[in-house]
C-alpha cells in the first residue's frame, strides 16, 4: 500500500536511492514501465535493489486511453508482468492519446464531449479487466483547446471517472498550468469541483515560464489565488516541464487541495531532468510531508 510522500525514480537519481536510509522520507518510489520493461544491466541490478526496499507506483505514458487505435495488449500484458515482478498494485495512466498512424511521443488533449466519455471510459474498462485492478486516471497539461469541447476539464475528468469506475490521480502542476494558460477554469474551482471520492493519488512537479509567448493569459494578465485573496502578474504562458522546482503557487495549491480531500493520498513529486543535488529534492518532498501532517484526517 502506497502512503505518505514519494519521489519518481530515475536512473541519474540511482545512486542516492541506494543510499536511502531506512528513517527515510521517501515513502515510495514511481517508474514508468515503458522505460523499465527491457531495461538491463547495472541499471536493472541498481533498480532491483531498490525495489526490494521502497514500494513501487506504475505510471504509463503511451496507453493513449483517449485514441482510436486498439490498445497495445503487448505493452499491456509487459505492464502486468512488471506489477506482478515487484509487487505493485497501483497504476495509473494519462487522460490523454498519443497516437495517430503510428506512436506520437507527446500527450495530446481529447475534445471534453459526451462521445469522449463513453470511448475512454470502454478503454479504461478493458485496461483494468486485463490487469485485474482499478486504475487512476491522470489530468494532463495541454496547450490548445478543442472548440466542439460541452464541458470544461474537471466535468470530462470526473464523468470518465465514474463511467469507467475507475480512480483520479490528480496532478496539482497540472491543473495550475492549464488554469493560467486557457483562463477557462480556475484552478481552485477545479479543486472544488473535482470527485474528491475517487482521488487516490496525487503528483506536484515544477514548470517553467514562457514570457516569450504571445497567447494572453487572460484579460487582467494575472494569476489565480482566490483563497488566500491577493493576485500576482503572470508571464504569458506556463510549460509543464518537471525540471524545475515546485513554484509558490502550486504548493499554494496543493495546500487547499488537501484541505478539500476526505482523506490524504500519496503525493509524488515528479522531476525528470535538470536535477539539483538530492538534498534539495529530498527537502520538496518534506515539504510534501509536512503538508500531509497537517491535514492527516
């Protein structure tokens, strides 16, 4: 069972993972199993090392849960293996599609529609009659807005969610960045309004700030902070990179998340490259800690 605060594992991170003690506050640990499937070697012996002493999330990439192409049973049945192998039994994927005539290495946005609903929600009920467990369904970052979309981002969200039956996996960054960049849905109106029943899982990254960008944020040119009631001036356009450190603003945010939660579930945080020595994300993840302390219910 997977608590507490956790850390994506990377194979730049490895070394420090190894060297985890056992008062850690490292709870667990994510992969995505596209990168660990036919990973060999040091890499794999290093990996397994740590696996025996840290719980292990499964968090895929390329799924594509929204596209029309059938789904990938051979990556499927290799997600399985991996769960089964280290014990794992959390997976969650992305609301998105990443293919189109072949694989697209990106994870593009779906139309928020009725129609998308009922398509997703068939795949994710196949995905998870295959693996035999519910899975959690990510909220994704994305940069253009469908027009034939009937309902805003957390409406599709929760209405996959409940058609599929499956869990939410919220990404707090996520939902800030696609808030500032569409002005379409604030952020802490999303908090509120997602189904808080179905959260089980949570990750918080850092992102960096486009002030090249000529798409408005919107017409006041400032940011979201209802709760605390004060503004700040945004740069134009907010990109969802996970290699930098979590901003004010989104731990703001994760903050009035956990207040509106019926119960904490384990909060990742993500970083993929550019990383700072590991006692500086050793100290974010903390952050993420103490945070869960003061709303454990």
């Amino acid at each position: 069972m997977l608590v507490g605060a956790g850390l994506g594992y990377r194979r730049d991170l490895a070394e420090d993972f190894l060297q985890l003690p056992d008062n850690r506050t490292i709870q667990f640990m994510e992969v995505a199993p596209e990168n660990w499937l036919k990973m060999g070697g040091l890499a794999r012996y290093q990996f397994d090392q740590v696996a025996e002493r840290i719980p292990l999330a499964v968090h895929g990439l390329s799924l594509s849960l929204g596209g029309q192409a059938p789904l990938d049973r051979e990556l499927l049945q290799g997600i399985k293996t991996l769960m089964t192998q280290y014990n794992a039994h959390f997976f969650s994927e992305h609301l998105s599609y990443c293919e189109c005539e072949g694989h697209l290495y990106d994870l593009l946005p779906m139309p928020f529609t009725d129609e998308a609903v009922k398509h997703t929600a068939q795949r994710i009920r196949d995905v998870q009659d295959f693996l035999g467990c519910r899975i959690s369904l990510e909220n994704t970052s994305y940069y253009l807005h469908s027009p034939t979309s009937t309902m805003n981002e957390v409406e599709f969200l929760n209405a996959i969610a409940q058609e599929a039956d499956c869990g939410i996996h919220l990404d707090v960054n996520n939902i800030y960045v696609n808030g500032v960049n569409h002005n379409l849905l604030d952020p802490y109106l999303f908090i509120d309004n997602v189904d808080v029943s179905r959260v089980n899982y949570i990750h918080i990254a850092g992102h960096d700030e486009d002030h090249s960008a000529t798409t408005p944020i919107n017409e006041s040119g400032e940011s979201f902070n209802k709760v605390k009631g004060e503004f700040r001036h945004l740069p134009e356009l907010l990109i969802d990179t996970h290699g930098e450190a979590v901003k004010g603003t989104v731990w703001d945010l994760l903050d009035y998340t956990y207040q509106r939660l019926p119960h904490i579930p384990p909060t990742l945080l993500e970083r993929d490259f550019n990383f700072p020595p590991f006692s500086e994300l050793c100290a974010e993840i903390q952050h993420i800690a103490e945070l869960q302390r003061k709303y454990a219910k």
